[in-house]
C-alpha cells in the first residue's frame, strides 16, 4: 500500500474511548443520559451563549430553526448556492421556497447583493419582506469552510426587513470576530438561531450528531422539547405538538465531550496547518491559497486552492484523479445547489462569484493529525499535477 493523505479524518486521541466505555458500563445509550448535559454545557461555555441544546445533525438542528423561525408553506428563505445541500434542503422539509443568494469572495452570501435584492425585487410592507407574494420569512448564512460571512452588513438588512437570520456555522464552531461590533462574539451565536455539525470530517466529531442554539434560551428549551418527539407527560405519552425524533444520543455526546476538551488543540493545529500551505504555494502561478476574512480569528476547518483557469484547462475531475493516483485525496468544493435537479425550478439573484468559485475551488487535505511531512508533500504534488495540465 503506497502513501494514502486522506481529505479530513476523525482524530481521537483524548478521552474519547474512556467517556464511551462509561456510558456504555452506565446503560446510557440512547437520547437520555449525562453526557447530553455536559455536552451542551460545554458548548455553551465555549460559545459564550445561554443555552445549547445538542441535536442528531447539523440538518436537524437548520430545520428546528426554521421550525422555530416560523418559516411556513409557501414562505420564501434566501440561501447560499455554493455550500453542502443540507443547508437548503431543510426549507424543502418546512414546504417553503429558497431563494438563491451569491456569496462574495468569502464563499459567504453576499451581503451587497442580499441588501440590493430586499431593496428591488422586494417590497416592504411594514412588518413582512414580499418577494413575488411570498414572505420572506428568514435566511440561512453559512460560515464556509470555517470563514465568517459579513455578519454586521447581514443582519443590517435582516434586522430592516424583519428577516431571521439562521447561521449554518456546521463548518465554523471555533470561529469568532475578533474586530468590530462583534468583536469576540462565535459563529453561531449572532444571528436569531445557530446550528453546529458534529459529521465525521468536521473539526470534532460525534459520528453523527450536532447542536442548535439560539438568541432567548427560552427558545433553545422549546427546541430541544420538538428533538424528543415534544414529549408532555413521559407516564402517558402526551404530545401537545408535533415533535421530531431529532435528539442526540449519549454515546455520541460521550464522543463530543471528549472531542470538545481537544477543541482548542485542534484549531491550533488547523490554523498552523493552513499557515504552511500557504507559505508552500506562495508565488505558485497555477493556484492560490484562498485567505480567511479579515478581524475574524477563523478555525480554518478546510483549505482551498483558487486554480488559475487561464493557465489550467484540465478538468476538476482530472485533476482530483490525478492527485489521487499520487495518494492526495482532495475534493471539488461542491456543485451548486440552484443546478441540481431538484432546485432547478427555484430562482435566483446575479449568480456570478458562485459558479466562478465551483470551477476552481479545489479543498485540499486538512486533517487534524496531518504531519508536516504530508503537506510538503500536497503541496509538491500539486505543483506537479497542476505543471501538468498547464497550457504549454
């Protein structure tokens, strides 16, 4: 077996398996146990936040807060074209309408673009944003790849047109401002509602799982109420409203309380990480490392190469096949959701820096436990492969 750099792999190297083995010794396996609690405490210590209640996904957890938002059918929901499909389909779940934004060079919606469209495609009746006799009822922002969108000029026009803003932080717990109004303030926790991933690739892991916060912790409890199936009376199992089964289990929360003590560890090392590629593919004319937003102190969770299309014609997907034939795993960032099959009908607005990025955005290996050694190595094998499929 040759030399295999993987994209981005769990790394468990605390107490992950001592805190599993108590639950398991515990007979807490399922969506009830203490380490549920810890977990969430924890997170919302780290976040700075009131209240955090851990959920089975990030997916769940964007859907309680649409959920929560009060997005109903035939509601419209601005979101990003250029991000995992998981952030748009939960609007699909409320039957509602998404409406898709173009994002900046941060990858983040663009907030010049978002304020134009509210201003000239919509119409502002008092309390409720029109668009085409749809409210516009909330927005879902992601933080891509652990960049922080411009928050202050988002929630500018959200707060104006009575939008709730939803942040899909799943790529970002860790990043936080460091400059300006929200200068301390994390991913997830400054716009109405905030959801987290805990997916095997993300900075810590749970397996599965995630976590939602929210603004009023009153509202976190009521959507930790709607994850255990909005339970009233456990001797007779009375349901006043219609629930979901949505709740982490203690294992997975045993897993994420071990993965939560090694946080600050591991965005050091994403951080120092990304520091070396950059300095290894400084000057490279092929391809750029792609910078983190300024005054924000980001996790760096993943790493993209801007390939300079006037030099380079071959496709992504040579290219990806070409590095992995090196042993580099790397990915194309992702096709666009407004161009897949089941979008195709939805409208969008000035779509321009998206498809630019989707063609030459390529994510590069950025596992917490990669050596220096590996990068060098990347970072070699791109040059070489990127030499390659230049024009001559």
């Amino acid at each position: 077996m040759g030399r295999f750099i993987p994209l981005s792999i769990p790394n468990f190297e605390g107490n992950e398996k001592k805190y599993v083995n108590e639950a398991l010794a515990q007979g807490w396996v399922s969506t009830g146990g203490a380490y549920i609690t810890r977990l969430e405490q924890q997170m919302a210590e780290f976040l700075q936040t009131g209240n955090v209640a851990a959920c089975q996904s990030g997916t769940s957890a964007l859907h309680l807060s649409l959920v929560e938002a009060g997005v109903k059918p035939g509601d419209a929901v601005i979101v990003p074209p250029l991000t995992f499909i998981a952030a748009v389909n939960p609007v699909k779940y409320q039957f509602a309408t998404p409406v898709f934004m173009d994002c900046d060079d941060s990858f983040c919606m663009d907030p010049v673009k978002l304020k134009t469209f509210c201003e000239e495609q919509c119409t502002f009746d008092g309390s409720a944003l029109l668009y085409r006799g749809k409210i516009v009822r909330a927005l879902i922002v992601v933080h891509v790849f652990g960049n922080m969108a411009d928050m202050v000029s988002i929630l500018e026009t959200a707060s104006k047109y009575n939008i709730k803003v939803i942040e899909d932080a799943t790529e970002a717990l860790g990043t936080k401002y460091t400059e300006g109004p929200f200068a301390g303030k994390y991913a997830g926790t400054i716009g109405d509602f905030g959801a987290f991933s805990f997916n095997g690739n993300k900075i810590i892991t749970t397996g599965g799982g995630g976590a939602v916060t929210a603004k009023d912790a009153a509202v976190v409890d009521h959507m930790r109420y709607l994850s255990t199936q909005a339970k009233d009376d456990p001797h007779y199992y009375i349901h006043n409203e219609v629930g979901y089964n949505y709740r982490m289990t203690n294992l997975q929360a045993a897993l994420g309380v071990a993965q939560m003590e090694e946080l600050p560890e591991f965005i050091r090392r994403k951080r120092a990480n990304f520091e070396l590629y950059r300095q290894l593919l400084d000057g490279f004319e092929l391809g750029r490392m792609i910078p983190f937003r300024e005054g924000t102190q980001s996790n760096k969770w993943f790493y993209s190469l801007e390939i300079n299309r006037d030099k380079v014609a071959a496709s992504m997907r040579h290219i990806i096949t070409a590095l992995e034939k090196q042993g580099v795993q790397t990915r194309a960032i992702w096709g666009l959701i407004n161009e897949q099959i089941p979008y195709l009908q939805e409208d969008t607005y000035k779509l321009e820096k998206a498809p630019y990025y989707a063609a030459r955005i390529l994510n590069l290996p950025s596992s917490t436990q990669i050596t220096k050694e590996d990068i060098e190595y990347v970072a070699d094998r791109i040059k070489q492969v990127l030499e390659e499929c230049a024009y001559e």
